[in-house]
C-alpha cells in the first residue's frame, strides 16, 4: 500500500480498531486532560515532558553510598467501590500513597512515580481524575509523576472494570537504610501511627459485607458515612516521619501495615530472636472496624489479618525515644513492646483491652 492510500484510509481503520472495543482517539484526549496535572509534579531533576517514550530524571545531589529503592503494587478491588460510586480521585491517592510508604520504611525519599491504568473501555475524564489525584499525592510527598500508560483492552477486563498500579522509585544511603535488626533489643517499644480507613486492603470482603448497605449512611451519629470512611485516601507518613528525623529520632524500624495486617507484616522487620507483644484499646479501634468485625463474625486473628483495624503505620523504637515521637505525632500511641523470642521466626501476639489512657506503657 503506498503512503498516499494509507493515509487516507487512517479513518477507516480507526472506526474499525474502536468497533474491537479499542478508541485511540479517547486515549489522546485522557492524556490531554491530565498534562497539566503531570507537569504540576515535575522538579528540576525532570528532562522529559509528557509524550516521550520514557520518562528522564537526573540524579543530582547524591548522599555517599546512595541505594535506589523500588515498590509496585495495586489498589486492588477498592476500585470498584469507587467506580461504583463515580469517586475516582481518592484512587490516585491510594495508589501514590500505598507504593510511597512501602518505601518508607527503608527510610527512602521518593523520587518518583510511574501508573499503569487498565479498563474495558476509557473514560478520558474519569482517567484523568484519577491522575489529577496522582499528582497531587505526588506534589504532597515531593515527588515526581514521570510517566504511565494506559491500556484499554477489552476480552480481558470486564465491562466497567479498572485496574490502577503503580511503581515508586526512591533513594536512600546505605548508611540509613531501615529496619537496624541487630540494634533492637527486648524492651524496645512498638508505636502505632493511625490509619485513615482500611486503606487499600480487605476490600475483596468488604465489598461483599456492605452489598445492599445504604452507603450513605452514618456510620455513627457524628459521622462519617460509610462510602466516605470506605473511599477514604490511603494515609501518607512521610510528613509525620520527616518530623522526627528533623527532631533527630532515632528509629530502628518501621513496618507499613497493609495486607496481612500487624499480624503478618511487623514480623518482617524484626530480627528472629524477638516478637511483639501488643495491647490494643478498644476503643483505639475506629468503628468502621468494629462494625465489618462483628458483620464478618471472623476471629480476632483473622481480622486482624484482613483489616489494618486502625494502625497504618508501626515504628519500632527505644525506650528513651518514646517522648520525641508521641510529642512530634500527636495522634500517635504505644501499641506494645519487643519481648525475647522462643520460636524459630518472630511473631505477633495481640490482646484487645482497655489500657490505663493512650501512650502509656
């Protein structure tokens, strides 16, 4: 075919590319909308505007032994919560904020961020909502939106179903680099930084607990509703973690409680010769939890595996250094202390009680 025929013919072609369920034109215009939410995150360190084929970032002002840090991971099916209720914003947040506080706790500072949006068909304008609230995650943590994609395949998803992931990249000096397993001792105390819902995990459940609920509803008399604590962003703790280093807190360990929960995950940066003893205030558990608890009727083990049940964050850190993190983090408490292990592998033992008032040991 020569070039004369092929260009006439691009309609024809693109009329029948979006009849398979494919609209290249709708891609086009969702990255049009979003340009100007992209640009809004880039530093000096970014070389590339939007459109090229890969994203440049300059690594300029090195610590001595620097170490790139790198996560991906995914909302989940608390996509289709929000979908369902045309609130697509959060979702960047989630997203941005889930993959940066993975890194976090290797003490890493992002650099930046790369998404990969998956539909059945674009919608330009949801699409872009949801990296508008990319970009402002990204401008909140300092860091940059570099790039993405997004896909539309349809016979792969089903109709009206998205899938949003992401890859952050950070960096950190060797010298910095957390959890210091062979600095923690027994003693040492386990504080909690509170979650701002479920965030992305549990959803699968969840989901299947509130079909049929009015979701408009009040939680509890004061508020919030069930979609709004639902839907709530995923919390980011580098403001709060910023704090302390500036304050010059010495942390020697720190564990993102998603999937799996304080079960699962604050075993994994602790050494094998100690385990945390937890006790949890009743009421430090926000109602939201209590209430798909006692919906689920599932075991505390299980639900605490599930659901975060109200701590996003666990900093592991020495006696001495408790004032400097309860003072800088007003909404922070102690949640329990490390005690010696008899087993091969750490673990996590929690009771649910009332302690004598938050942040006392």
């Amino acid at each position: 075919m020569n070039v004369l025929t092929d260009i006439s013919t691009n309609a024809s072609r693109n009329s029948e590319y979006r009849a398979a369920g494919v609209d290249i034109d709708a891609a086009a215009r969702a990255v049009d909308l979003m340009k100007d939410a992209v640009r809004s995150t880039y530093t000096p360190n970014v070389l590339a505007d939007v459109g090229s084929f890969g994203g440049l970032f300059a690594l300029t002002d090195l610590p001595p032994r620097p170490v790139l840090v790198a996560s991906t991971d995914g909302v989940g099916t608390k996509v289709e919560l929000a979908a369902r209720l045309g609130q697509y914003r959060s979702l960047g947040h989630d997203i941005v904020n889930h993959c940066a506080n993975d890194i976090l706790v290797q003490n890493a500072t992002p650099l930046f961020f790369l998404d990969y949006m998956a539909s059945s068909k674009l919608e330009p304008e949801n699409a872009a909502e949801i990296v508008s609230g990319i970009a402002e995650a990204c401008r909140l943590i300092g860091c940059a939106l570099l790039g993405g994609e997004l896909a539309e395949m349809p016979g792969v998803y089903v109709e009206g179903a998205l899938d949003l992931v992401g890859t952050v990249v950070g960096l950190v000096d060797q010298e910095r680099i957390l959890p210091r397993k062979e600095s923690m001792a027994v003693g040492d105390v386990v504080v909690a930084l509170p979650s701002s819902g479920p965030h992305t995990n549990g959803y699968s459940l969840t989901r299947k607990l509130v079909a049929g609920h009015d979701l408009d509803a009040l939680i509890t008399p004061s508020g919030p509703s069930w979609a709004e604590a639902l839907l709530a962003p995923h919390r980011a703790y580098g403001p709060t973690l910023a704090a302390f280093s500036q304050a010059g807190v010495q942390l020697k360990g720190m564990a993102h409680i998603t999937g799996g929960g304080l079960y699962d995950n604050i075993p994994r940066v602790l050494p094998n010769h100690l385990s945390a003893k937890l006790l949890i205030e009743h009421d430090d558990i926000p109602p939201l939890f209590h209430h798909l608890w006692q919906m689920s009727k599932m075991a505390q083990e299980e639900a605490f595996r599930v659901w975060n049940m109200g701590v996003g964050m666990v900093l592991i850190i020495a006696e001495e250094s408790v004032h400097g993190v309860l003072s800088k983090a007003r909404d922070s408490w102690v949640l329990g202390r490390l005690v010696q292990n008899e087993d091969a592998e750490p673990s996590v033992s929690i009771r649910v009680g009332r302690l004598m008032g938050r942040g006392r040991l």
